[in-house]
C-alpha cells in the first residue's frame, strides 16, 4: 500500500513511500538534504518495515530533537498500526 507523510520539525516537507507484505518500497523524500536522503531511502528499501523504524527510530538531526530518518520511521509506524 502507498503512503504518504508530512514529516514535523525537519527540512523535508513531504516523505512518500509503498509497503508491500510487510517490505518498504519507493521511499521519496520531497525537500531536504538531496543526496543524504536519496541514500537513504536507497538502502531502506527492500527491508522489512520493523527493520527500518529499529534501525531509524531516535536518531536526531543539530538541535531538533528529531530527523528526517526518525520523521520516516514515525511514518511507517503510523501506517502499520492503521
């Protein structure tokens, strides 16, 4: 299934990404750090979804207490418990 997230206190503005029987696909990141957010959706993609918020989860970008990988793990925490 195709979901789509508006992540808080980050630079990306929009996160977009397919779970398809328990495996995260095409994650896009609108906004943000290009390149660091292309590498990661590149090497989330194909792992399952309870390996990506583990590995994600918690991590923080300067001062915002969060990031653009922890705003993609509270994503597809929140569109698995739908």
């Amino acid at each position: 299934m195709f979901y789509s997230y508006a992540p808080k206190k980050v630079c990306s503005s929009q996160i977009q990404f397919e779970i398809d029987e328990g495996i995260v696909k095409k994650v896009h990141f609108t906004g943000g750090c290009n390149g660091n957010l292309k590498g990661i959706a590149s090497l989330v993609e194909g792992m399952p979804w309870e390996d990506v918020v583990n590995r994600l989860s918690g991590i923080k970008c300067g001062l915002k207490g969060t990031s653009c990988p922890d705003q993609l793990s509270i994503a597809i925490r929140e569109a698995m418990s739908e």
